[in-house]
C-alpha cells in the first residue's frame, strides 16, 4: 500500500491560504488522492480527491504533480474553524474492494 | 440526507467481554468500511463490505469480525476483548462505483 508523508503540524494566520504538502512518491499509476480533515476526534470529513489533473471545490484545491508523487491542498482563506488534522490518503484497490491508508497527519492551527 | 449513523457513541467493556458496534450508512449508498483509531493515531482499515461480504480486508486478527445486511447497514463485532481494543471505531460508507467516503461519528470503545 502506498504511504503518505506530511508534515507534523503547521499554523496559519486567519485569512490567509493554508497550504498543505504530501509526499506519497510510492503511487500507483491507478490509486487516488484523498484528503480528510478530522476535528477533536470526531468522525473524518471528506475535503477532496484527485487522481492525475487538478481539482477544486467549494473547500479547497488540490494540486498534484505531474508525476504524481506529491501533493498540495489550498484552503485559499483558512478561518479558525479549519483548525484540524488533515489527512493525506492513498485509496488501493477499486470499488468494491478499496481501502484508505491514512498517516498521521498534520496537524493545523489557525490562528488570529 | 441523513448522514452514516453509528451506534452507541460509547461503551465501556471489560477485558475478555463481546462487543457488537452498529452503522447505518449515508442514503443511497451500498458498501460500508470499518476503521480502528487509537488515541493520536489516523484510522486503520479493519474491512469492507459490499453485497452482504467481507471484500477485503485489513491487518486484524479473526476476534474482528462482521455483516452486512440487505438495507446495507453493518455491524462490526469484536469478541474477547483486549485492552488494546480500546478506540475510535468509525463506519465509513461510500457507493460501488467510487467518489467519496463518509465517515460517521465513531463509537468510542473503553475496555476496562
């Protein structure tokens, strides 16, 4: 299974983007990109996912390299209710037989 | 739209005991995963099901076993219980055919 390397944690002034890095240089060329963030451990909330092309949402952006060995979530304006830990995640397998690794984490601050 | 449903929200057990954790998953979708977090740690797969059977399977030992039934909703069992049981357990439930997960809340699990 693919692992994944962030970093332990990192702070952001309010208003500012957050950007998040993650290494996963062991990808195959078939397995996607996930980002969770989980709050005082609550259940983990699903942010974005990727495979090869760019993407955004009404959360955040996802840039991945072209190849594929790292990534990059953008909350382009983190606010105090994004401190979390966010997770990077490699999903193996397909459909009905997938799994998400998760790591660690990093663990971000937002702060005034 | 209700979300992944998971039930209790705790539970205390004692070592050796039997524990049956419930999920109901989010409308409209068919295959649920189980995970396993321990304090400061991101979740770990345990397995997944999809159709009423166990499609894969993560690194836990044969006391982690489960179901799934006709309505999609699961259960996880975990028999003689270890100290080391103690966690986060959280239902993630998603479709067939991919795109996101949703995870529920968790129930945490004391053994004592």
């Amino acid at each position: 299974d693919a692992k994944t390397t962030q970093p332990t944690s990192m702070d952001c002034a309010e208003g500012r983007a957050a950007n998040l890095p993650c290494n996963h240089s062991t990808i195959s060329g078939n397995e996607y990109v996930y980002w969770y963030r989980q709050i005082h451990s609550q259940g983990p909330q699903y942010i974005i996912h990727g495979l090869k092309n760019n993407e955004t949402n009404e959360m955040a952006s996802l840039i991945i390299t072209e190849d594929r060995k790292s990534s990059t979530l953008i909350l382009p304006h983190a606010t105090l209710r994004d401190t979390a830990v966010y997770y990077c995640i490699v999903r193996s397998g397909t459909g009905t037989a997938s799994k998400l690794t998760f790591g660690t984490g990093t663990r971000l601050q937002v702060t005034l | 739209d209700a979300g992944v449903t998971q039930s209790p929200t705790h539970l205390i057990k004692t070592r050796g005991q039997q524990v049956t954790l419930r999920c109901s998953p989010k409308s409209g979708h068919d295959t649920v995963s189980w995970y396993q977090q321990a304090l400061g740690q991101g979740p770990q797969f345990i397995f997944q099901y999809y159709e009423e059977e166990e499609r894969q399977r993560g690194n836990f030992p044969d006391r982690f076993s489960g179901h799934q039934f006709p309505n999609y909703s699961s259960e996880l069992n975990v028999n003689a219980l270890l100290l080391g049981d103690s966690a986060l357990y959280l239902c993630a439930s998603s479709l067939a055919q991919g795109g996101g997960y949703t995870f529920g809340s968790g129930t945490r699990l004391t053994v004592v």
